[in-house]
C-alpha cells in the first residue's frame, strides 16, 4: 500500500466549492450503496484520500462522457417513403 499524498475534508469535494457537484446528504448515501469511497476517520474527522477522490472524478468524467455519446436513429423514426 502506497502512502497518500495527503487529504480533503467534505467541504472539498462537494458542492459548491468542490468538484462533485452533490449534496451532503446525497454523499454520504452514495458511500453506502459503495458508489462513492469511504472516509478515513481522523479523531472525529473524517477525510478522504486524494488519489481516491481524483480516481473518483476520472470515473465520472469517464461515465459522464460514455453517457453523452450520440446515439443512432432508430429505423422506426425514419421517414415514411414519398410515393
């Protein structure tokens, strides 16, 4: 296990400073479902790594992009023939 190059607390990484743009709330219920990482608890602190959170946004940039790929027409939007 390579040594973290440091961490972030919350205010950080969530809305309105930081680059993922949700809600506390909704944070913390995406750490449960395990879509988000969980925090490493410092006292009573808790921080997150920042290679987790840097993995974390190259994810959704990645999902984001994958997401937003044009699409084909499908047949039954193709115009009726002109007779």
């Amino acid at each position: 296990m390579t040594t973290p190059r440091g961490f972030l607390r919350l205010r950080h990484i969530i809305a309105p400073s930081g680059p993922i743009p949700v809600s506390r709330s909704t944070w913390y219920a995406r750490i449960a479902t395990g879509d988000f990482p969980p925090p490493v608890k410092i006292g009573r602190m808790s921080l997150w790594a920042v290679e987790d959170i840097d993995a974390l946004v190259a994810r959704l940039k990645d999902d984001a992009e994958r997401h937003s790929a044009p699409r084909r027409a499908s047949r039954s939007a193709c115009p009726a023939e002109q007779v």
